[in-house]
C-alpha cells in the first residue's frame, strides 16, 4: 500500500525512499529500471481540489517552458496516460528526477542568495503573460495575512501572552501588502529551487502547486524568510544579494514593499503555525505534540530579528533599486 502501491500506476518495478522534509507533501525518489523519478503524494486534506492545482500547474508550466535559462520540470504520465492518479484515496503524481543538481539550505554564500532571487524574480516575469483566467487560490486566503489573523483570532484566547502582544502589536502589515498584482510562486522558499552540483547556479524553479494571483512581494519576502532561517537570524547582506537578484527581473520592486515584505510572510507564518497548534495540530505534520508552537516562536524570534535591521535594510534597499 502506499507509495509502493501507488507506484504500480506508473511502473513494472520501482522502489521509493523518502526524500525531503515538507510540511505538507510526501515526497518520495524513486529509482526503476526505467531510470530516477519523483512520487509526490498530494495532500487532498490541504489542497482540497488536486484535481484543478494540476490543471493550473499545467498552464503555468507551459508558459515557464518558453524561457530557456532554468529547466522546467516534467511529469511523467502514468500507464493510462493520466498526468496524475488517485490510488488508495490518495492523490499521486510522478515527476522526472533532474540530474546533477542539490538543493541548497541552508544557503551557504550571498551569491546563491542572488540566484534564487533572480530565478523567482524570472518566473514572475515569465508568468505576467500568462493567458486568461486568472489563477486561483489552491488554499483559500493562501499567503493573505488578514485571512490568517481571523482564524487566529477565533482561538487567541489559549496563545501564549507575549505571543499575542506581539501579534497585535504588527496586526497593521496586514493592509500594507493586502492587494493582489502579479501571478506569483506563493511558496517562494530557498529548498524549492534546485542548484547545479556545484551550487553556483540555480537550475531549476520546483513545486508549481501554489502558483496564483498575489502580491509580488509575498514572493520576495517568503525568500529572504527562509534564506535568513536558514541562517539562524536576520541578514541584511543576505537581504541585499536576494534583492538584487530580484530587482533584476521584477521590474514592480519599491523601497516600502520590499522592506515590509520579509516581516509580513515571517509573522504570517508564526500566525498560521501558533494557529495550527491552538487547534490541534490539523494543518501542518507534527511528529509531536508542540512542535507547531515551536515552529511558531521560531518564526517570531526572526520576525523580531527583521524588526532590528530595518534601518540597514531601508538603506540598503534604497541602493541596490537606485542602481537597478
């Protein structure tokens, strides 16, 4: 059962190992005579309708394969000719394995941080041509923290104090970055590109299921989140190298939004993680209990260590668009 089970839809003979650590999917290489591979495991409980992510994920990869400066992944077609299956109840989907690459996190120089924002930065661009209709939000108020202070509100009561105090004192970066302007990543973190083995270039943009009509910056600033977690704390010469990576093919970036971007996803993520763990772990995989409030204070820790950069980062900022 399972993913060996699963895999019967595509193969005659195939093993899989899990690979990676997602909050929310199960990812798994396969390795068949046929060659390597990864099964992904879609979770229905979060992505409601999977059905209509691969179609979205469809049209966007089609748009991103008329660039020719990152590889666009593929997915293998199961025996039936199915881009996807359902197996077991569960949703499942094979994609081709893309050799010769790593993933890079923690990021380990400014000039990965650079890439990555150039690689996201370009699909942005890339994704402005995409035809009508919109793309629609795979998880309804995806990214909106509004969205996410109003289930958090409904059981603030048991949140830790300093916690609370914390988040109604930055509740107001919720209108900051409120509109919806461009078609987006939305899940813009450094493990989600693929580097070259050296880890010099970024190859590959990964993980389309979140693709939808946002704000640019929600982009920017889940990317300087996480390559900043990566790091333990805030960093602004790693802020600067993901800017101008950005700034490179986002025409859009502004001082303000650029500098309120990294705060806004990092609180929105303690919200939705300190959320998650008042209501009993219902979103995001636990391997115990509490491990969401850790995962929330670890999100707030940064989130004041933004706080404490910010005249730095405005400066910088100010620089790196004035050049681009």
């Amino acid at each position: 059962m399972g993913a060996e089970h699963a895999l019967q839809a595509w193969f005659d003979q195939a093993q899989a190992t899990p690979l990676g650590e997602g909050h929310i999917h199960d990812t798994y290489e396969v390795s068949s005579p046929d060659g390597h591979f990864v099964l992904q495991r879609v979770n229905h409980q979060v992505f409601t309708d999977p059905e209509m992510v691969m179609r979205q994920t469809d049209r966007v990869l089609q748009r991103w394969r008329q660039q020719k400066a990152y590889v666009v992944p593929k997915l293998v077609a199961a025996r039936d000719g199915s881009a996807a299956k359902w197996v077991d109840g569960e949703f499942w989907r094979v994609w081709e394995f893309i050799a010769d690459t790593r993933v890079v996190d923690p990021v380990e120089n400014t000039q990965q941080a650079f890439q990555a924002g150039k690689a996201f930065g370009a699909l942005q661009r890339q994704l402005r041509g995409l035809p009508e209709p919109r793309l629609v939000e795979p998880i309804p108020g995806f990214l909106q923290l509004r969205h996410y202070l109003q289930a958090y509100d409904a059981v603030a009561s048991g949140a830790p104090r300093q916690l609370h105090t914390l988040i109604e004192q930055h509740r107001h970066l919720a209108d900051e970055l409120g509109q919806r302007n461009a078609t987006i990543h939305g899940d813009c973190k450094i493990n989600n590109l693929l580097f070259d083995a050296a880890g010099a270039r970024a190859v590959a943009v990964i993980d389309f299921d979140t693709v939808m009509h946002g704000h640019w910056a929600w982009d920017f600033g889940d990317l300087v989140r996480s390559i900043c977690f990566s790091r333990g704390a805030a960093d602004v010469g790693y802020f600067v190298a993901a800017l101008r990576g950005f700034a490179s093919e986002q025409t859009a970036c502004r001082v303000a939004e650029c500098l309120a971007a990294p705060g806004y996803v990092t609180l929105m993520l303690g919200v939705r993680f300190l959320t998650d763990h008042l209501q009993g772990d219902r979103y995001f995989r636990v391997s115990r209990r509490g491990e969401n409030l850790t995962r929330a204070n670890e999100q707030f820790d940064l989130f004041a260590s933004f706080l404490g950069v910010q005249g730095e980062m405005r400066d910088a900022a100010v620089e790196v668009l004035r050049r681009s």
